[in-house]
C-alpha cells in the first residue's frame, strides 16, 4: 500500500494544498502587517445639510460659502428713434382781401307818360321823372395780396419708433 502524501500529484486534496494555502497564507499576512492607515477624504459640504459626520477630521472640513443668487445681469440701451426727411410740394392758397370803395351813383330819370286834362281833353305828355336820387354806395371787392402758388416743404417722417433694447455685457 503506497502512504499517502499531500503534495502528491493524484490525491482527492491536491486542490486544497495547491490553491487553497497560498490564498489563506496571503490573507493571514495581509491582516497580520496592516495597520490602519490615515487618508484624506474630501467631503462635498453641499450634500451634508450642515451636519459633519463623525468620521470626518474636521481639520479637512472646510463648509460650503454660502450661495446667494445673483439674477442674470441685464443691460439695457435706449435706442434714439429714427426720422426721414420727405420733401413734398404743398399748394399754398391765394390771399385776398376784401376793399369797400365808395361809389357815386347819379340820379336815374326815366322818360314817362302822363295823361293830363287840359280844357275838357285828355292830353299824353312825355315827362321826364326823377326816379332814383343820386347818391354814395360802398362797393366791396376782392384784391389778390398773393396769388395761390406751390411750395416746396421738408417734414419728419418716423421710422422706427425709440425703444429700449436689451444687450449682452
């Protein structure tokens, strides 16, 4: 009967012996020759509330500034509005004025037929009769002081409005 021997390349524990031990060796030395070991760990003070955990040194532990909301800078410039100059033709209307001239206007007769009884006969004469006296009449009339013309004009005409508009800083 042959002994049996545990390195022994056909035995059943060849596996135990072969990676078994040197893997149990290794961790037996790991945690014979650690020790702990100090490190530092940075800790974002945004996700801790305020509260510091205890396993934190607190020499590492710088908080968070705090945050304070600035609304976007919004610049904004006044923009002039924007004229045209448009020439136009416009017509100018005559001037009058209205002069009263004091007229004479002379006595008006008129040749008139008058029946008269003369010795028991009627008689037609031709009588010439004052109808209307001689006398002063006003007589308004217009003068032209300038007569009515085309005029060349320049005027402002808009075209964009001013308004405020808002630009990058």
């Amino acid at each position: 009967m042959t002994a049996y021997h545990p390195i022994h390349s056909h035995s059943p524990h060849h596996l135990i012996w072969k990676y078994l031990l040197p893997i149990l060796l290794g961790l037996l030395a790991f945690f014979f020759f650690a020790s702990p070991v100090r490190g530092q760990v940075w800790v974002d003070a945004s996700q801790l509330d305020g509260k510091v955990p205890d396993w934190v040194d607190r020499t590492y532990y710088r908080p968070a500034p705090p945050v304070c909301y600035q609304p976007p800078r919004v610049q904004r410039v006044w923009i002039e509005p924007a004229y045209r100059t448009v020439s136009d033709r416009v017509w100018v209307c005559p001037v009058t004025t209205t002069v009263c001239e004091r007229v004479w206007v002379d006595a008006k007769y008129e040749l008139r037929t008058v029946c008269a009884c003369e010795g028991g006969s009627t008689v037609e004469r031709q009588v010439l009769v004052l109808v209307q006296p001689g006398h002063f009449e006003s007589r308004p009339r217009e003068v032209v002081v300038c007569p009515g013309h085309w005029q060349p004009t320049t005027r402002q005409e808009l075209v964009c409005a001013g308004h405020w508009q808002i630009v990058d800083p």
